[in-house]
C-alpha cells in the first residue's frame, strides 16, 4: 500500500510541475489541455493494463503472438 500511495503523490507532483512549466511556456488553455491529455492516456494505461498482462506469458513486458496449446499441460491437470 505504501508503494501505491507513493507513486499516486509522485504522479501527482510531476503532473503539477509538468502543468506549470506549460502554462509558463505556452498558455493557461494548452497547459489544462496538456494535463487532460495526460490524464486520459493515464486511464486507458489503468483500464487496459490487467487485459495486456493476462495476454502476456510469464517474464514478457509486452504481449506477443503466442500458439496457445489445445489443452492444459500443466503438471497434475486432467
């Protein structure tokens, strides 16, 4: 739970510092819409995220086309 809450106050903080720096640089409309931006692309990431993990086998970081076997091979299944 720490870890979670850790990075949660660490997106926070980049995303206001990143919201700062484009509102000094461009204007206060593009810095609003950079972090609504940022903001969405962070759901889809959330919402998409377990469905590409179970795509995944083991130790891959990305999914890939992989021949799913016929049958279970594990050892013990019926």
């Amino acid at each position: 739970m720490t870890i979670a809450v850790t990075a949660l106050l660490g997106g926070i903080a980049c995303g206001s510092a990143t919201g700062g720096w484009v509102v000094e640089h461009a204007s206060a409309a593009v810095g609003y819409a950079v972090t609504a931006a940022v903001a969405a692309v962070t759901l889809m990431m959330s919402l998409t995220g377990p469905v590409l993990r179970r795509a995944c086998p083991a130790g891959l970081p990305f999914p890939i086309a992989v021949p799913l076997p016929d049958r279970d091979t594990r050892i013990g299944s019926r």
